[in-house]
C-alpha cells in the first residue's frame, strides 16, 4: 500500500479476514494437472514465477480476473454521490516489498481507509485498502 494518504487503520480485523479467507479460495488454474486446482495465495506465487496452468491460460491472467471477481462480489463500491458506503478499494501482491504482481483498483481512494497485508510464504505480501 505505498503512497498511502490519509487516515488508515493498518490493522482492521475485517480486512485481514477477508484477505486470509480469499487466499483460501480455489482457482480455476491447476499448474501441474487437473484438479489439483491452486489457492489463490498459491497462484500469486505462481504468477510471480511466470506459470502456465494446466488449460494453457498464465497463472497471472487466472488470478487477474478472479481476484477481480472475488474484490467485486465482496465489496459494493460507488462514487462520492452517498449510494455507497465504500469508495473505493485497493488490492496489491508485491515480491520482496518492491515487486508489484498483480494490482487491481476501483473507485477512489483518496480519503480515508482501513486496510491490511496478509504475507505469502517466500517474501510475498497481499495487502488490501477499503476507502470511505
């Protein structure tokens, strides 16, 4: 979460959970064979290390689109007009505290926020930013 403006609440309960239980979630991608479908925090991993999976689809194009599902699903996200409690949110997997891979982003994020990181094992940390 670099380049992080206003208040924030680095250690919410709620946003640590949602991270440690989205890590949980299986995939659609199997890097050796089927079914031995990956866990999402599996897939960052295997993202980073440029895997394909089993179908022929990268790893980072399986985690893309469903951490952009699992994000969407979770959380309702608007603009500033009142119909949503949350503005916007950030999520972010980075290698060695420097590495970003993979970002996703919606809404606005410019105010203030509660967020948390969840570390993957081999120097990797997913880190999630709930803005209102």
């Amino acid at each position: 979460m670099r380049g992080d403006k206003g208040a924030i609440d680095t250690d919410s309960k709620e946003v640590y959970q949602f991270l440690e239980s989205s890590m949980e979630y299986t995939s659609e991608c199997a890097i050796s064979s089927e079914p031995a479908f990956s866990k999402i925090g599996e897939l960052v991993r295997d993202c980073h290390e440029g895997r394909i999976c089993f179908s022929g689809r990268e790893a980072c194009e399986v985690l893309n689109s469903t951490m952009i599902g699992i994000l969407d699903t979770s959380w309702n996200v608007g603009s500033d007009n009142g119909e949503f409690y949350y503005k916007g949110y950030e999520f972010e997997s980075v290698y060695d505290d420097e590495e970003i891979i993979i970002e996703i982003d919606k809404g606005n994020c410019e105010g203030s926020f509660i967020g948390a990181e969840y570390p993957i094992p081999r120097d990797i940390t997913s880190s999630f930013k709930l803005c209102f």
